[in-house]
C-alpha cells in the first residue's frame, strides 16, 4: 500500500498502536536525542515519537518532528505497507525466478507481477501537495549562528526543527534526507541518503562518501566545470527513505525501486530553480546546487559506529528554493551505538537483497548483519557446502558485491547454523576453526566512516570459515559429530511435560 504523505504513515502508526506523541516542547537540540536513544533502545526498538512542539533557539517550530518511525520489524513492514517483510523476499524471489508459465495459474501470477513492476515506472505530473508553499531563496546569505545560537534553515514563517544530536556534533544535521541527483553523462537518476550538516540559513554540508553514486556525479560536473543541481526531499511515502538508504548497484533507479515497493507509480513534479524532478508528495523539497570544487569542514558527527566521525571536507550545498505542505512534518533518525532505528532499516535490506545473493550464489542459504557489527563490520552467512574451500568462494564473492565491498568480518557457517543467532554462530566459529587455516585476509576499500583503519577508506577485511572440514580442506582427522537428542525422545519428552 501507498502513503500519499508522511502523515498518512503517521496515522498508520497511531492505529496500529506504534506512536507515541509527545505534547511538551521538547529542545531540538540535544533533548529529543536523548528522548529517541531511551526509546530505541527499549525492548524491540520502543515505539514511533511524534514531537509535537519542536523547540529551535528555544523558538517553536510549525513542523512536528517524527523519529524511530521505522525502529522495529513491525513499523518497518508498515512503512512499506506490509504485515511483514517477508511477503516483499517472496515477491523478490518470485521476480528472479519468473519463467514463461506452463499453466493458468502460473500466467495469472505473472500477469499480477507485471502490474506490479508497471507501477515502478514513474509518471510526470504538473504539481503536487510538496508546492503548497514555495519560498525561493535569493537574498545573500547571512550566518545566524553569530549571535552563540546553532544556525539553523530558515524560510519566512519559521525555522526548520533539525536536531543537533550528539554534544561534540558541529552543528544540527539533516539525518533523513534524500539526495536527487543526475548523470551529466546519461542522465540517469540516482536518490541517495547522505546527511547535511546546516552551515547557516541557506547552506549545508553534503555528505555523499567516496564511494556513493552521488559522489560519482558530483565527479562528473567538476570534470565537465558545471554546476550540479541537487535536489533534496524530506517525508512522503517512508518507502522513499527506505529507497535511498536501500544498497542497489549504481544506475539502478531508486524512484523506480520505490514505486515497485509501493506498488504505486511515483508522481515525478519539476522543480522550481533546477532541472530536476522530485516525488511530488514529500513534505518538503530543498532545491539548490553543489559548486565544483567548493568543499568545507564537515562534522564532528555522531555516527552509525557509535563514535564521533572526524571533521573532514565535503561538497557545499546551496539553497534555491524550498519548498512544501502546509502541514508538513519533519521525519529524521539518530543515529549512534547500537542497536538504533537504522539497524531495522538495514536488516530489512538485507533481507529483501538476499534473493539476490542467493540468484548469484545458490549455496547461501543466509545471510545476517548483527546489530553489533554496524551494518558492515560483522557478516554472517550460512552456506549448504559441496566442495573444499567453498566457503572462501562466498567471502570473495560477498566482498565484490556493491556495498558488501565494506563487510569487515565474514563468518561462514554451514546451512544447519542460524545466522540471526549470534551465539550459535560464536558457538561454530569458536569449535570448528584452527585459526590459521580457517582464516583469509584481503585488502579492500573500507567504509568511510571506519576510524580503525591506518588510513582513510582502505584497509584488510578478514574471512573465517567456520563450516565443517570436509576430505580436500586440508583437516586430515575424522570430523566429529555434534551432538543431538533422538527426535522421538524429543517427542515424548515434549508429550510428557505437556501434560505438567
Ligand atoms: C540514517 C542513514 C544515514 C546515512 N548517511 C550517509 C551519509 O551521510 N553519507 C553516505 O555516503 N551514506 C550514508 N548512508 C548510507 C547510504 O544512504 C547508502 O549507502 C545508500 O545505499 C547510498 O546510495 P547510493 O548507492 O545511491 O549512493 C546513510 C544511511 C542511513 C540509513
Ligand atoms: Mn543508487
């Protein structure tokens, strides 16, 4: 099901029972952080807040704010109107494994696919709820942060409510915001999620890491000397902000991803001061342009990792026009040591991704990215092993696919081991691995945001496989067995305690 705004969610949320509103001021600044952090860290990831009174400089602002609003299993199925993530693997395997059918049935379920990815395509509209006000931006520049105040984003009637997060955070960041950019060459989409730190009234920080598709645009404006228009939208439908975070290969379209999600084609409006095209039921939209080598200091910002990432220089993003509902509201995360609401966000990745995996390698059975591991620093996979070293196949495998590139740790376990437990899988790397042998090292680019790596963005990633030996792996004794009740005495034992 399609949200035709953020708040459609947000009444999703309430009938559900998953939002909690919060009627009190509450400070932008550091407070709702520590409101969100008790939440997400509450059992099952707490619930969806609503705060309803914003305070920016202690001045209220029109716009609630919405936060962990896709924190659970639960809410993050909901975002993409689902009961549960699953149906979504089962319609991506069903997409992967299309044959021409044999038979009615099978006809009629391709029939219903193809209405399906019918609505991925986007459709171009003349306007929509995210121009109900249109501010355009021309006046100069003026740093509001002078008078000791965080600067913040302003249009006429109010400030925008943009948390500052963490203590040693350089300024208040824009956490959950989609980035629309072009290939200059092609003219591809691409909608990623990277942060913008709020400089002063009109400008922020554009956090597209080195290894982002909107980095590698950026790349091709300063090679071509243009100016690169950017677009940035905040809300409508969650499945656009699951879109944009979600690891699909570079010139895979995330508009046309989100439509498939939504299983409703997404309304493309011009923008007002660039060539771009937004969804036109955001909440709100920031139009502007990056400037070819104009970088600045970026950060400190308290990451994903748990730990303050560095200042370092990023591009500059200049605002032309912003634009949005009348009654808009400002959804954004915080992020920090786990487990946080971006651990949902990424399980569900995974999970939706994994038929891909399993398309490229038949032998994963599963795949997990434990909550402790940040994404990328921990990967558990289990495999159904035919042959020696298989299990080397999968880390090499993993590691030159996308954004796996980034895995720090792959553990590889066989199919009888669940990965979404992490002490079953310590269990198997602990008993069945002579270290040496069982291990690899490789050199690769590593995650951005990794502080342990000597230095930036390079770096050793480490597979161990913890599968048992098979004859040709170079372990020359008789594997054990493990250990394992009779199924009938597990039966009658069940039976008996039944009846206590
Ligand atoms: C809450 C959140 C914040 C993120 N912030 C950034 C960021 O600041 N910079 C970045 O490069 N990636 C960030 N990411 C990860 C990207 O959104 C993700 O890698 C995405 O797949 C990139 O899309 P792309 O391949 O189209 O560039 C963030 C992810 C989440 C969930
Ligand atoms: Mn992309």
């Amino acid at each position: 099901m399609a949200y035709s705004s953020f708040s459609q969610f947000i009444a999703a949320l309430d009938k559900a029972g998953e939002l909690k509103r919060i009627a009190f001021p509450v400070a932008t600044e550091l407070e709702m952080t520590e409101i969100a952090d008790r939440e997400m860290k509450s059992p099952g990831g707490g619930k969806a807040l609503l705060f309803e009174k914003p305070t920016v400089n202690g001045v209220e602002s029109p716009f609630p704010v919405a936060i962990n609003t896709m924190g659970s299993e639960k809410r993050m199925a909901l975002a993409l109107g689902l009961g549960k993530i699953d149906e979504l693997v089962q319609q991506m395997t069903l997409i992967l494994k299309a044959k021409p059918p044999t038979n009615l049935t099978q006809a009629w379920n391709l029939v219903k696919q193809g209405m399906d990815l019918l609505h991925a395509r986007p459709k171009h509209v003349k306007s929509g709820p995210c121009k109900e006000v249109i501010h355009l931006m021309d006046g100069p520049h003026t740093a509001d942060g002078a008078n000791g105040t965080d600067p913040t984003l302003k249009i006429p009637e109010a400030l925008l409510p943009i948390l500052k997060c963490w203590p040693q955070d350089g300024g208040r960041f824009i956490t959950f915001p989609c980035v629309h950019t072009k290939d200059p060459d092609t003219g591809e989409r691409n909608m990623g999620m990277y942060r913008m730190q709020v400089y002063d009234e009109q400008t922020t920080g554009m956090h597209w890491q080195i290894h982002k598709v909107g980095a590698r645009h950026g790349k091709r404006y300063y090679e071509r000397g243009e100016r690169m228009p950017v677009a940035v939208t905040i809300g409508g439908d969650p499945s656009y902000i699951f879109a944009a975070t979600a690891p699909l290969p570079d010139g895979l379209d995330e508009i046309l991803f989100a439509g498939f999600l939504r299983k409703k084609s997404v309304d493309l409006v011009k923008c007002e001061t660039i060539d771009l095209e937004v969804p036109a039921d955001v909440d709100m939209v920031l139009e502007g342009y990056v400037q070819p080598g104009e970088l600045r200091a970026e950060g400190p910002f308290g990451d994903h990792t748990g730990f303050y990432t560095p200042v370092e220089d990023y591009p500059v993003f200049h605002i032309t026009a912003i634009t949005h509902r009348k009654n808009a509201v400002y959804p954004c995360t915080i992020v920090g040591i786990p487990p946080m609401e971006d651990f949902y966000m990424g399980d569900a990745s995974v999970r939706v991704f994994l038929p891909v995996f399993k398309m490229n390698f038949p032998e994963i059975v599963d795949l997990a990215l434990p909550a402790e591991g940040v994404f990328h620093n921990l990967v558990f996979v289990s495999i159904r092993k035919q042959y020696p070293w298989q299990a080397y196949k999968i880390m090499h495998g993993l590691w030159g696919m996308g954004q796996m590139m980034f895995s720090k740790y792959i553990v590889v376990v066989d199919e009888d081991c669940d990965v979404h437990n992490t002490s079953e899988v310590l269990f198997r790397l602990c008993a069945n691995t002579d270290p040496q042998r069982d291990s690899t090292f490789v050199k690769s680019p590593c995650d951005a945001l990794d502080h342990a790596p000597s230095v930036a963005c390079i770096g050793s990633h480490m597979g161990f496989d913890a599968t048992r030996k098979i004859p040709g792996e170079g372990h020359t004794r008789p594997w054990p067995e493990m250990l394992k009740m009779d199924a009938a005495i597990k039966a009658r034992v069940d039976s008996l305690l039944g009846r206590v």
